[in-house]
C-alpha cells in the first residue's frame, strides 16, 4: 500500500493518478446506473449492448486506419453503435415481448462478429483483448472530462425525474396509470446505459462492464431500504471496489480491471452468503416448538 501511496503521488506517473480518478468518477455511474439496471432486471440488455460496442470499436479503427473515415475515433464507433444497440433491444421490448431474448442474442453476437471481422481487415495489428478487459492505466485527460460530464448528466436527470424513475423501475403498470411515459423513461435509460458503457469499457472492458453494473448494486440490496438508499450504497461499494482493485493490482502488477471485479464478486458472493445464513438462523429461531402432550383420557 505505502508503495501505491508514493506512486499515486508522484509526478512520474500521471497515468497513475488519471486512474484513480477515473476509478471514483466511474463509481458513481456504476452506482446510480447499476442500482436501476438491477431494480428494473435489465442486466441482460445492458449485457448486450456492451458487447454490441466492440462492432462500432471495429468499425472505427478500421475506416480510420484505411482513411475512408480519418476522423472516425474509436470512441465515436461504440456510441453510434451502442445507441443503435440500445435502440433496437428497447423498442423490441417494449413490442415485441416474444421476441426479447431472441433478439437481445441476436445483438449481442452480431455486435461482436461484426467488430472481429473489421479488426481482421484493419491494416496493422490491432488487439481486441484491450477492448474487451479494457487498460485503466491508459485513461486519458479526456475520458476524464467526458466521464465527469456524464456523471453530471446521470445525477442530475436522477434528482430531477426521481419520482418517474422510482416508480417505472417497481411497477410500470401502476406508473402508466399514474400518466407516467413509462416507454420514454425506458428508452431513455437504455440510451444512457450505453453511453455510459462506452466509457466505462475503458476502464474495466467490454466484458467486464455488465458485472460492475451488477455486483455493486447487488451487494447494496442486501442493506438498502429504497431505490435511493440503493443507488447511494452502491455507489459507495463501486468506489471502494475500484480503488482497492487498483491497488492491489498495482502492488501485484496483474490486470487492475479484473481485480476490480473479483473483489467486487467476492463481496457480493460472502453478502449473499451471510444472508442465507442469517435467514436460516432467524428462520430457526422463530420456529414454534412443538409441545408433546399426553393424551387426556376420554369421559363417558
């Protein structure tokens, strides 16, 4: 740790201290964000649009390094991509409920395919493991500035539509009858999910996205009370799961994004844990004793 401390704070590694920061602005769309995907099930739509993105990525690099586009950043490619993606999955689940999970695969896997085949044609090496585990230490001033203006945008839309957003995300039936647009709301969402997972793949990748959406909101389930006891729980676990995984992956030198991860699954999983066991021992204790009597004798 002293070692991580004097790094963070030398001017040597600059690159160090963007990670950082860009661990604690990461946390908070992991949170607010993380605490909505998991309260409204659409851990699986937001799965597929995080995957979808490497097509855009692909795309991108390959109509940049072949000059027809020479403007086009890869970080362009994922949001036009995941804003299609986000599109698509939405308005087929809102009107097509049959379809979903047919569709949703469809995405998820066309996304992909379509981003290897561009990178297979793209002159020069290009890597997509980068992409899919993602490199925290190679944040740039950049990033940081558009994940603070996500941020922003996220809590700011979060306090001022709070109320739609609370009651579309627990009962949607209920909130169309309130004259809430539950669809807009929805579409909304997904649409911001995938921007923000277009920047949030630089930090732990692609693949690992979807479960810092998840396991940080899963694990403040356990103690939250509300939606917004959640999201603020959740943002607080995101944050010490991100700062500790870069940490210890800094002190080891293994991969900081799945040391994020695993931290944050082993968490989830011993939370998961302690309240099974805690239900079972309340369970046993509120369990009536059975009292055996002997049989009174029958009055003739």
């Amino acid at each position: 740790m002293d070692s991580f401390i004097e790094a963070l704070f030398n001017p040597a590694f600059p690159f160090l201290r963007n990670a950082f920061i860009a661990g604690i602005l990461s946390s908070v769309l992991f949170g607010v964000l993380g605490a909505v995907v998991t309260v409204k099930r659409i851990a699986g739509l937001a799965g597929a649009i995080s995957h979808a993105v490497l097509g855009g990525i692909g795309m991108a690099l390959y109509l940049s390094a072949t000059k027809l586009v020479p403007w086009m950043s890869p970080i362009l490619g994922a949001i036009i991509f995941a804003l299609l993606a986000a599109i698509i999955i939405g308005l087929v689940s809102l009107k097509a409920k049959q379809r979903e999970d047919t569709v949703i695969n469809a995405v998820w896997a066309i996304g992909m395919s379509i981003g290897v085949l561009f990178m297979a044609k793209t002159p020069g090496y290009t890597d997509p493991t980068s992409y899919l585990f993602g490199n925290i230490l190679l944040i740039s001033t950049r990033d940081l500035v558009l994940l603070a203006i996500l941020d922003a945008i996220v809590v700011f839309l979060t306090w001022r539509f709070y109320p739609q957003l609370e009651a579309s995300s627990f009962d949607d039936e209920f909130s169309r009858v309130r004259g809430i647009r539950t669809d807009v709301v929805f579409l909304i969402l997904l649409s911001i999910t995938a921007i923000a997972v277009v920047l949030l793949q630089t930090f732990v990748g692609i693949v690992m996205v979807i479960a810092m959406l998840t396991l940080p909101a899963g694990t403040a389930g356990y103690l939250a009370r509300n939606l917004a006891g959640m999201m603020a729980l959740s943002w607080l676990f995101a944050t010490v799961f991100s700062v500790s995984g870069l940490m210890v992956g800094w002190t080891l030198d293994i991969p900081v994004g799945a040391t994020v991860v695993v931290i944050a699954g082993a968490v989830f999983l011993g939370s998961a844990g302690a309240r099974l066991i805690r239900n079972h021992v309340v369970k046993r204790n509120n369990r009536p004793t059975q009292q055996i009597s002997a049989k009174e004798p029958r009055i003739s």
